[in-house]
C-alpha cells in the first residue's frame, strides 16, 4: 500500500489538537521514515520530543539538522539548530563548541567568546589545564586588541611550563602593544618572551622597534650581540645588529656588525651609507669620508652616483673645504664626465688643500688641472712655487682622512693608493694625458682613488696600484679622436706586456659587468677598448656572450607576452569543522556558571584566577550598545525561515532595539514589518497590530511601504475579527491604488460581510 504523506500528516496535526503528543510522535516517525530529507517533520518531530521530554531523541532530530545547515555552510540556520540544542542540554561543552566557531565565523565575538568559556570551564573542571589555555587562547584571538588578556594567557602558560606558547603569547601582546603606542609595556613584554626564546628573529626585530621608538636601541644591540655571538652565520641577525647601532647612534658598533654582515652577503655594501651618515650625524665628516670611499667604486659600478652625491653634498655643507669629500666629489664628476664641474671641483681642492697645508693634495689638484686646462699658466706656476709635479718614485701617499683604512671584508672597493708620476713641464713635449671614467675591477685590491695621474708618458704602469683609465685617448690633446691621433709604438718599449696587461684588467672589469647583468656598461667598455687598442679575439668573445644573453632575454620577452594557458581555479568547499578541543571533555563536566574555583582534581589557583579574569571581561563586553542590528537581524530571518518565530521574534526585537524610528535608515521599518507578520503567522494579530502601526508612524517612509503596511494591518484587524478597522485599512490603500494586490476583492468581502453582519 502506498504510503499517503498528506493523510499521515493531518492525522498528526489531529492528534496534537487533542494534546496526544505520543501518537502525533507516531504518525511525524512514520513520515521521516518515508522522507529522511523532510527537515521540516524532523524539526517538529524533535519539538515533540522535547514537550514529551524525551531529550535526548530531540537533540538527535535537532542535531541532524544542524550538522545539515553546517555542511551546506548555512551558519545561521546551523546556529539556530544548536541553540535548540542548547536549550535541552546547558552547557555542553561539544556543543559550545560548535556554536563558539559558527559565532566567531560569523564575527559575532561575544557570543563566541561566552561559549568558549563554558568549553574552558569544562576543562578546567576535568582538570586538564593546557587543554583549558587552548581554548582560552584561542578566545584571545578573537579579540587581537585585548593586551591584558593575551598577558593573562602567557602568564597561565608559564604557569604549565609550556614557554614556547608564553613566548609566543608574549609576543604578540608586545607587537599589538607597540602598535597602539604603548612602548614601555611593549618593551616589558618583549624582554619577557625573549628571557624565554632569547634567539628568537621575530621578537628580536619587535624589540629593536620599541626600543628605537624608546631611543634605547643600545638595549637591543646588547641582547642582540649575544644573539649574534650563538648564531654567528645568520645574516639576519647581523642585519638587524647593524640597524641597532645605526638607531643608536653609535658608528663605530654600526660599522663593525656591517662589516660582520657583508663578509657574508657582500651585496649589502649600500648599508655603509647608513653607518656614513651615523658618522655624518656626530659631526666626523672624516669617516663619514672614509667610510664612503670604501664603497665609492662599487656604488659607481652599479650606477649608483646619485645616493653618493647626496651624502658627498652634505658633507661639504658642513665643512665646504673638507679635502676628503672634495676628492670624493672629484671622482663623481669624472665618472659623470662632467668636465667643468670637474674642473669646478679640483679647483676647490687645490685651493682647500693651500689652506690647510696639504701639499700633495694640492700637488694632485694642479696635476690633474694642467691637465684639464694646459693654457692656464696660473696652476703651472702655483705647483712649480710647491715644488713641481708629483715624484714618480713617491710612494702612493694615504692619508688618515681619505679612505686609509679599510673595511673588512670589504677590501676590493678601497679606496687605498695614489699612482704617481712626472709632468714634463717643458713646453715642447704634448700635454699629458688625463685618465677618464674609470671603473675597479671587482677582483682587485689595490685599486686607486679614481687616480687622474695615470698618463700614456710613463716609463711604468704597475696594475695593482693604478688602473689606466680606458676614456684616457678620448680625452687626450683637446678631445682628439684616436684615428687622428695614433701612437707611436715607438715610445715605449715595454708598450707590448703593458698592452696585455692593460687589456686583461680591463677584460676582468667586463666579465664583472656581464656577470651583474651590467651589459650596456660591458657593451661600453668594449666598444671603447677596440677603439683603443683594435680588434681582439677576446673582444670578440665577451660580444658573443653578450649577444647570446640578449638573445636569450628577447625569447623569453617573446615567451611570456604569449597566450598565457587557461588556468582552472577549483572551487573550494569550506566546511566548518568543530575544535578538536571540545572532545574528550569528561562527561561528569559540570552545567554551573564557572565562578567557583576549579575542584580539587582541577588545576592550580593561579590558572583558576585567570580563567576567572577571562569570564568577568567577557561578561562585560556583553553591552547592548555594542551589539551589531544586522546579526540580530539576519539571525531573526533565519529562524523565521525556519519556522522557528519564538526565537525570530525575540531576535527582531532585539534588532529593533539597536535602531529607532528615527535614525534615518529603513532598518526599524524593516523591523515593524517582520514583527507584525511573525504575530500574524503566529496567531497574535493584537501585537501584529501594534508593530505594523508603529511602521506606519515612521517618518519618511515611501508611498509603496505606506500601501504595503496598511494592507498587512486590514488584514491583522481582519484575523482579529475586527471587520471596521480592516475595512478603514483596505479603503486607505484602495484610495491611492486600486490595483494594489487583491485589495479590491478584499475590500468588498469585507463590506459584504459587514452587511451581513448586521442584517
């Protein structure tokens, strides 16, 4: 026989008419039978239930809903179903459980924290107190800006001996601290996590904030150092000493852990502008000079001048005859091949090296300058009253202020001799030529200071401390080109080995381009190097690399502006899953608010004070005030959704009672309405009454919102029995629209009734 869904069911609703709850149990038990999927007749079938006071068959009707709603991502509804649950087993720390992920994926934080609580309470009652810091920790996440609690937790860790979680609690109180400005807790509570993890890179680098916010970032440099001392090969480390010092203000410590970084990352040279400009800020421009000239080739290499220029500058602001940073000036200039600023510049040392006495500085100045300007017989005659030129058997002179000394690890960028050699002053012999934009080998380490007394007279080149200057037959006798102006390979007789060794060097500084990935300047070179000294196969072989890159660089141009493959993206299917912190609680858990101190199997008091702590502010966030009117609301047409008009009902007015007739907003008239069709579907047109003409008191309400709740309340004072109001609603709508719904029909079934009525 076929099984008649239809005549079972009013066979309950018959049954229950008569109060027989056992057989209208029967009859929902046949349907659900039929039709498991009917999560209406289970969800009435469980009401039964529960008025049977059969709890424990009502919450497996409920929870067969909930977990239902949960799967499909449905949050409202799945919380709807568990509060059902809820209401028939208080307490329970599974579900809490639950209901505090589906709160807390809804951002609804108070009602999350308030049911993690009862999952703690039930560990701290089972006495399993890590068990009761998860999950006190994981209320702490709820509210990131809470510090005191996040402290609270630590300290509990602490307590269980588990210091990796202290650690890590502390931590992130002090990064939220220092974010809120609070800096001497954020410091507290960083020495606090670091006394715990002491090498520990994430806390380190919060600690040297706050403390550089402090201006204590000495602090930080001293439990760095013991940092560094236990890992000495973490450049990360190192990095973040050299910052503290720099913080600090102290040059010497800055220039020290820097140099202990570059020994192993050596592309970190640009870190000694940070330590010039420590020195620059004490006022000791000679190593801040110093300190520049040790980086200044490999700044000029990567095309770097512009930051030089910019500390150079300051620093001759402040002492504008400071012979160092005017020489480091000077080799700016010739690397930009700017010859009058160059000359501007030479000009300004000579003239600062008379006056404080510096001879050969000054003997270098006038050098280059008859060089640059042979027709001024003024710089011929000053370097003659000083004694001549500068002596081609003087040792390279290194002075204390200009790069003398050298930066471990950091040697082939120095800046460390002065090549010399003898200007003919006779007037017959050609000018001597000037060395032009010269770039150091990345391989050696003797390289000069941008050394202009290189010339194509000298009886002696010696690579290791001079380096001739490719640009030097460019610049020679009034910018000649090289094809009017050959040489003679008569003038020297060593011009063949000196040819080699020029061209090898030279060859170094390519390959050092090409492997930066520095190709135009690589390109440069060589295009200057043949006109130079002709065609070589060497030459030819650095082009082929450099083509083969380029080559290589344009296919894969070509290769990523193709159609790129369609790329599917799945989609993914988040389900919420509950805590594994809520299973395993023991079953004699207790339902008591968690007031009380722990049982005597519990925890210790210290813990007990902190749980306590976390419930007493969790019971005082609960403010009205600040609770969100769309959660209530959309809480309330989830439960009205599900036929659930109790708890749409309560929901509705607590959204009402967050708004109000006046705010300016819909909101309160969305709430009138909903209010008045709950009572109607409930049977309570009295307080559907109500509502709807508290909507129709609303001021600013539109014409279509007007008709809407003047029909809704006609047909209010109809259920009620009151045939004159609802005739009075239906007229009011049937004045200002004839053809809203059935407002016409309606209207004269009411009139005919009415007559009806009174015959």
């Amino acid at each position: 026989m076929a099984f008649e869904k239809a005549k079972v069911l009013k066979a309950a609703e018959k049954f229950l008419s008569q109060g027989k709850i056992n057989a209208a149990i029967k009859e929902y038990r046949q349907i659900i039978k039929h039709d498991p999927q009917d999560l209406t007749a289970v969800n009435m079938l469980g009401d039964l239930f529960a008025r049977a006071g059969q709890k424990d068959e009502a919450i497996s009707c409920f929870s067969q809903i909930a977990e239902h709603y949960r799967a499909q991502e449905f949050r409202l509804k799945a919380i709807a179903m568990y509060r059902k649950i809820e209401k028939l087993k208080p307490r329970d720390p599974e579900t809490a459980n639950i209901l505090g992920e589906l709160y807390a994926a809804q951002g609804l934080i108070v009602d999350a924290r308030a049911q993690f609580l009862i999952v703690a309470d039930g560990y701290t009652r089972a006495g399993e107190a890590r068990k009761t810091l998860a999950v006190l920790h994981r209320i702490a996440d709820l509210d990131p800006n809470n510090t005191n609690v996040r402290i609270q937790l630590a300290e509990g860790y602490l307590k269980e001996r588990m210091e990796n979680e202290a650690a890590k609690a502390f931590g992130e109180a002090a990064k939220r601290l220092l974010e809120n400005g609070d800096l001497e807790k954020s410091h507290s509570a960083y020495v606090r996590a670091l006394e715990l993890k002491s090498n520990d890179k994430t806390l380190l680098r919060g600690l040297l904030s706050v403390t550089s916010a402090l201006g204590t970032a000495e602090d930080a440099a001293e439990i760095l150092e013991k940092a560094v001392a236990d890992m000495p090969d973490d450049p990360d480390l190192a990095a973040m000493l050299a910052d503290a010092y720099v913080a600090a203000d102290d040059a010497p410590g800055a220039e020290r852990a820097t140099a202990l970084l570059l020994a192993r990352d050596p592309d970190g040279y640009r870190r000694y502008i940070e330590v010039a400009r420590v020195y620059l800020k004490l006022g000791q421009e000679d190593e801040a000079v110093r300190v520049l000239g040790e980086i200044l080739e490999r700044m000029l290499a990567a095309r770097e001048e512009s930051d030089l220029l910019e500390l150079v500058d300051e620093i001759l602001a402040r002492a504008p005859e400071h012979v160092g940073g005017l020489r480091l000036l000077a080799r700016i200039h010739w690397w930009q091949r700017d010859i009058d600023k160059l000359r501007s510049v030479l000009e300004r040392l000579a003239e600062s090296a008379e006056a404080a006495g510096m001879v050969e500085d000054e003997r270098y100045a006038l050098t280059q300058l008859i060089r640059l300007a042979p027709d001024e017989s003024r710089y011929a005659e000053r370097l003659e009253t000083i004694g001549g030129a500068l002596d081609e058997e003087v040792e390279p002179h290194q002075r204390d202020d200009f790069a003398a000394d050298v930066v471990p690890t950091f040697e082939s960028f120095a800046i460390v001799a002065e090549s010399a050699e003898i200007v003919d002053n006779n007037a017959s012999e050609p000018p001597a030529e000037f060395e032009w934009n010269s770039v150091a080998s990345n391989n050696s380490t003797n390289i000069s200071f941008a050394d202009l007394n290189e010339g194509g007279e000298s009886e002696q080149v010696v690579p290791e401390q001079a380096f001739v200057d490719p640009f030097a037959q460019d610049f020679a006798l009034g910018y000649s080109n090289p094809a009017e102006a050959p040489v003679n390979p008569s003038d020297d007789s060593e011009a063949g080995p000196r040819k080699g060794a020029l061209i090898k060097q030279e060859l170094e500084s390519v390959d050092f381009y090409i492997a930066q990935g520095y190709s135009d300047i690589a390109l440069d070179t060589l295009e200057i190097l043949e006109r130079q000294f002709g065609p070589d196969p060497e030459f030819a072989s650095r082009r082929a690399q450099l083509d083969a890159a380029k080559s290589a660089t344009t296919t894969i141009e070509f290769e990523s502006n193709s159609a790129p493959a369609p790329v599917s993206a799945a989609e993914v299917e988040t389900i919420i899953v509950a805590d594994e912190a809520a299973h395993g609680i023991a079953e004699q858990s207790s339902p008591s608010i968690p007031n009380a101190a722990p049982t005597s199997s519990g925890i210790d008091s210290g813990l007990a004070e902190i749980f306590e702590e976390f419930r007493v502010e969790a019971e005082g966030d609960q403010n009205p005030v600040a609770e969100d009117f769309e959660t209530h609301y959309n809480m309330a047409t989830a439960y009205k959704e599900m036929d659930l008009l109790d708890e749409a009902i309560r929901e509705f007015q607590a959204a009402a009672g967050l708004t109000g007739a006046g705010d300016n907003t819909p909101r309160f008239l969305q709430c009138c309405n909903m209010l008045g069709h709950c009572f109607v579907q409930k049977g309570l047109p009295q307080a559907a009454v109500l509502w709807f003409k508290k909507g129709l008191d609303v001021p600013g309400r539109g014409a279509e919102e007007y008709k809407a709740l003047q029909y809704e309340l006609g047909s209010a004072y109809e259920q009620m029995g009151d045939l004159t109001r609802a005739v009075g609603a239906f007229t009011e709508v049937y004045g200002v629209d004839v053809g809203y719904r059935d407002v016409a029909d309606r209207l004269q079934d009411l009139q005919a009734r009415q007559k009806k009525k009174k015959k």
